[in-house]
C-alpha cells in the first residue's frame, strides 16, 4: 500500500482496492497548501479523535465522496446527525471493513469536539490490508497499552506523533516503537504549529542511533509498504 503524508496527521492510505483518509486537516493548515482537497476521494475517513487538527475537513470530503466515516461511537455519532455515513467503533473492538480489518486501539489524550462538546475518548487504529498491518497511533502519550498491540499484530509500520507538547516526543516515541516492537515509523504531527517545533535531522539521527527508521516526508510525498 501507498502512504502520502497530507500534513499534520492527515494520511491518504491508497490500498489495491480502496483510498482511506485519516484525520483530515489540511483546509486549516498553511503548509499543506499544495494537497487539493478535490483531489481526495476516499472510501472511509478514519478519525483518531474529535480535536480540530483532526477533523477539518471531514464534512466536505465526506459529502462530496459519500465516504464512511469510521471512529469511535460519539464522534461517529455527530456526523451521522449530519447526514453522513459512519460506522462506530470503540475501544478493543474489531470490524473487517471491506478495504481491510480495522481495530480501534487505546490512546492518551482527549477528544472534544472544537464547540468543547464531547467527543468520546481519544483512540488509534491498527489497518491490517493488503497483507501489511500498520499502527496509527493518533494523538497520545506513551503508553504501556501499546504492548498489547505487540502481543497480538506483527507490525510492518507505526505512524507515531513525535512533536512533544501535546503527545509523545521524540524520546517517548522510540520507547513507543520498542513496545508496538516496530522500528519502521512513520512521524507526524510535528512542525504545524510552533508549540510542536522539532528539529527533524536530529529526530531521524536519534532514532538511527537506537537501530530504527524515522521517516518524516514532506507534504504530498509518499512512502510504500
Ligand atoms: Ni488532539
Ligand atoms: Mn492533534
């Protein structure tokens, strides 16, 4: 599978069959000024969390692609009252979707709505499609739930924040990759806003020195897996 960075934690996740948008802000991030959001067409829209860095342009790109918006129950719930398509999940279940077998994973952090509703709790997603199984972790902190995640997938990928302040940085994220036993990973959700400024080369040279990949792509490029 194909995984184009949009910027922030937005992903577009191209399988053989299906496109998968994760939590799309790209209308409301400067940087991610080269991504068309007409250019998007996917099947399913993943949402981590209910915070505005996450869900931007869901309502747009859902309509104008009648997508099915996949999260947990409450955020799933909001959408649906708008007139769109979803499928709820929560935390430990597991659904095979017809793009491939999602399961809705702990996180640490919060989760409401920019209106300050509620927005459920805050999760991740294991997507095992195309005989491939990748761990996006969404917003969080370092947890010891993620070696669970060991116990029951073989990664190939793990898409970690590492942009500190708000989730993870860098040091937590190495552990993080230690514990979903995966030293393939994927950053985001850095370098969108000042409060998560990093410096990349020293990032990618940290993770080196602890025997792992960091791949950090620029917006708009892709990596296969
Ligand atoms: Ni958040
Ligand atoms: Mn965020």
């Amino acid at each position: 599978m194909e995984i184009q960075f949009l910027g922030h934690a937005a992903l577009y996740i191209k399988t053989s069959t299906h496109n998968i948008l994760v939590d799309p802000f790209i209308s409301g991030n400067p940087k991610a000024s080269s991504i068309n959001i007409q250019d998007l067409n996917p099947q399913a829209i993943l949402l981590t969390h209910a915070h505005q860095d996450h869900i931007l342009d869901v309502e747009k790109i859902a309509k104008a692609n009648d997508s099915l918006i996949i999260s947990n129950f409450e955020i799933v719930s909001h959408f649906q009252n708008k007139g769109l398509n979803g499928h709820p999940m929560n935390h430990g279940g597991k659904w095979t979707f017809d793009f491939g077998e999602l399961k809705y994973v702990n996180a640490i952090h919060t989760s409401s709505f920019p209106d300050g509703s509620y927005g459920g709790q805050p999760g991740g997603f294991v997507l095992s499609t195309d005989n491939k199984i990748i761990y996006i972790a969404g917003d969080t902190a370092l947890t010891y739930d993620m070696k669970l995640i060991a116990s029951e997938f073989k990664l190939d990928l793990a898409v970690l924040p590492i942009g500190d302040n708000f989730t993870m940085g860098i040091d937590d994220a190495i552990v993080a990759s230690d514990f979903v036993e995966c030293d393939k990973v994927l950053g985001c959700h850095f370098d969108t806003f000042s409060f998560i400024e990093i410096d990349q080369n020293r990032a990618v040279e940290k993770f080196s020195n602890n025997g792992k990949e960091l791949i950090l792509l620029q917006i708009g490029m892709s990596i296969t897996i």
